[in-house]
C-alpha cells in the first residue's frame, strides 16, 4: 500500500494503523525543553556554589562514637536564617551553598548536653570542616564555644586568599577602585600588552585594571561576581570591579584551582556583593 507523505507535526497512518509522524516530533519537542531546563538549572547551581561557602563535619562523643540521626541547626546571624542538617549513620553533617558571612551552630542530643558554637566566619568558596565532640550529661546543661579560626581547609588543594570586608573598607584605594586591592595577594602583579595598559586606558572600559598572576598572560584569569561571569568577551579580560560600598569580599586563587575554573589557568578572582540584613544600613563618601 502507497502511503502519502505529510509535514512532520501531522500524524500518518501506515499499513499497519500506527501513527509515527506526530509522535516523533512531540518527543524531540520534549526532548529539546528538557535539554534546555537541564542546561540553565545547571547554570544557577554552578553560580550558586562560585558565590557561596560550605560547611561539613563530623558529630562524636568523648570517646569518639559517631553520634547520628541528629539535628544541627546553622543560622546565619546577620539574617537570623537557619538551616538544618541531620547527621547520617557514619556521625557526618553537611551544609552546602551558604553565604558568606557569620554563623552560629546549635545541636541537642538525648543524653548529651546542649551544643552552641558562636562566631563561625565563613568567607566565599570556603568549604570548611568543623568536627564536634559531645560531652554526656542533661539537655539543662550548655557547652557554649566562641570561634576562634577554624582549622586551614585541607579538603582542596587550591591557594586561595579572601581580602574581607574589613580590609576592603579600611585600607585607602586611589579613585575608589576595588581592583587595586587584588594585589595584596602574593603572586599578583600589574599586567601591561597590546590588549590594554595597567591604568585602564587603552581596549577596555574606564577603570579597567589588567593583573598576571605568577607570571602568567592576563587572559587567563577568570572573573566572577556573584558566581557570574565577569569577564569581556572580546579580550576575556576582567570587567570593572563594583563600588567598595557594594562588595562584601573577594577571593583570589593563584595555584591548582578547581575544573570549575575551565580555561584560566592562571587563576580565579571571585566577588562578592552585599547581601540584605535585618537591620538598615548605608554609607556615604
């Protein structure tokens, strides 16, 4: 039997009854839309987690049981927002893309007495491990901890250097531009070539400064603002840096960064802006 042929989108009915037409374009109609979604929900995780912090730990008692199936509360204490975790069978808890800024932890277990650790900093692409050890007693009694540094990351192998919002308010900058503070970091220099002058003036918008890190070409560092790209495309330069008032920190990695980091080399410079409080604020210049 001849069958007629129709635009894709119409359904045709063959010898045996079945339609195929109509089907096989729904299907590649669903497909492309689930490509599409896949693709952007993995762009929003990979800004988040550029922008944002970790923290991850081991729960245990005095004698080094691991303690599961328990609560730790994490509030962020310029929002007073909280999140929990709860530890799995091996004592171990997780928070993952957090802000930047200071935390407290809290956590009761049957048994034991009541947990509080205050003053916990965290600062943009930490991903910091903080173990506890709980001591036996009644949920009456309180262990309260004030923070004092926590432990130098060992999870990453990268070098990386936060200039924080103290130093980014405090310490003068020449036009008020941020970028200038970048070279605080060992290992960051003033970059000059054809594709633009360290003062900004040639190939690149005013206020523009151009940085090698460890001797390398100034392409090849990556720029991100709030887990954006920050970079021209034309040059794949750094775009200008926000006012100070608008930035809460910045980091900088020089050596053995992450595949995140893709085709710069060389290293990162990570920016991150202010977020809201429960209180106002402004400030004037």
């Amino acid at each position: 039997m001849l069958k007629s042929f129709q635009p894709c989108g119409t359904f045709e009915v063959n010898a045996g009854g079945s339609s195929f037409c109509g089907g096989y374009a729904m299907n590649m109609n669903r497909t492309a839309l689930a490509c599409v979604l896949l693709a952007f929900l993995a762009a929003v995780a990979w800004a988040q987690q550029r922008g944002t912090a970790g923290l991850y730990g081991q729960i245990t008692d005095t004698q080094g049981g691991v303690i599961s199936d328990t609560t730790v509360i994490l509030t962020h204490v310029p929002t007073n927002q909280a999140r929990t975790s709860v530890t799995n069978e091996e004592g171990h808890y997780q928070f993952r893309f957090l802000p930047v800024g200071e935390y407290r932890l809290e956590l009761e277990r049957t048994g034991f007495s009541r947990y509080q650790q205050k003053g916990i900093v965290l600062q943009v692409n930490d991903n910091l491990r903080l173990d506890i050890r709980l001591e036996v007693g009644g949920v009456a009694t309180e262990v309260t901890v004030q923070a004092a540094a926590i432990a130098v990351e060992t999870g990453s192998p990268t070098l990386k250097e936060t200039v924080d919002s103290k130093r980014v308010v405090d310490l003068p900058l020449n036009g008020r531009n941020l970028a200038d503070l970048t070279l605080l970091v060992p290992g960051v220099q003033p970059a000059t070539g054809v594709t633009g002058e360290w003062d900004g003036n040639a190939y690149g918008p005013r206020g523009i400064k151009r940085f090698s890190m460890n001797g390398s070409r100034q392409n090849n560092v990556k720029f991100t603002l709030d887990g954006g790209d920050n970079n021209d495309n034309l040059f794949n330069l750094n775009l200008p840096f926000p006012f100070p008032d608008a930035v809460q920190e910045f980091s900088v990695q020089t050596s053995n960064s992450g595949v995140e980091i893709g085709k710069s080399s060389a290293g990162a410079v990570n920016i991150v802006t202010k977020s809201g409080t429960n209180e106002f604020h402004g400030s004037a210049f």
